[in-house]
C-alpha cells in the first residue's frame, strides 16, 4: 500500500525535477524498460501508438519536450493514491489540467505511467 506521504513525496520530487527540467532526475523515478503512454507522443510525432517503452526512448522524448517548452512549469493540484500506484493531477504548460497514473513495481519504481489531459 503506498501511504499519503509516501505519495506526496513522490509527486513533489517528480514535480520539481521536471520544473527543474533535471532529466536524469525525472528518470530516476523509472524502470529501465518502463512504458509510458500519452496522446501527446503522436501530436509530436513521436510514436504512432501513444505509447513509447524505455528509458532511452522516453528519455528522448521528454528531451525534445523541454526543448520545444523552455517555459514548462508543473504546479501541482493533488494526488491520489492506491494499492500500487498513484495519480499525479497537476496544472501543466499554458494553465492546462493534466492527470498522470503511475504504476510502482515493488522496488518503489514506475513501471508504467500514462499521462491525460484536457
């Protein structure tokens, strides 16, 4: 069971490594062969599927991300959580809502997260 604190720490961290646009630092918080699935992979033209698996593939994603946003900036809402996994709800670039789902192994690392927005 993933408690309260346990979830929040994990959402602040998350939040201000990528506020911090730390890409070594977002992937810590992942599997090596992770899976992350996002309907904004195929508007950049990154995966035809939404779905991208590894921290290399990923990685240079969320790379070309910080590029093409220089101003991103997360602020965050609330998170939720369960059994073994946790829902990050946050405000992301322009003001817009985002909601991601991450899916812990039993090392405390996410194996799969999937990211919604508005």
């Amino acid at each position: 069971m993933i408690t309260r604190e346990q979830a929040l720490a994990f959402a602040h961290d998350w939040v201000e490594a990528w506020n911090a646009h730390d890409l070594s630092r977002v992937l810590e918080h992942y599997e090596e062969d992770f899976e992350m699935s996002s309907p904004v992979m195929i508007q950049l033209g990154e995966s035809e599927t939404g779905t991208l698996k590894g921290k290399d593939k990923v990685g240079a994603y969320w790379k070309n991300a910080m590029v093409k946003y220089p101003d991103l900036h997360f602020k965050l809402i609330e998170v939720l959580s369960s059994v073994n996994s946790i829902v990050i709800y946050y405000h992301t670039i322009n003001n817009k809502l985002s909601a991601e789902f991450f899916m812990f192994n039993e090392k405390g690392k996410v194996y799969k997260a999937i990211g919604h927005y508005n």
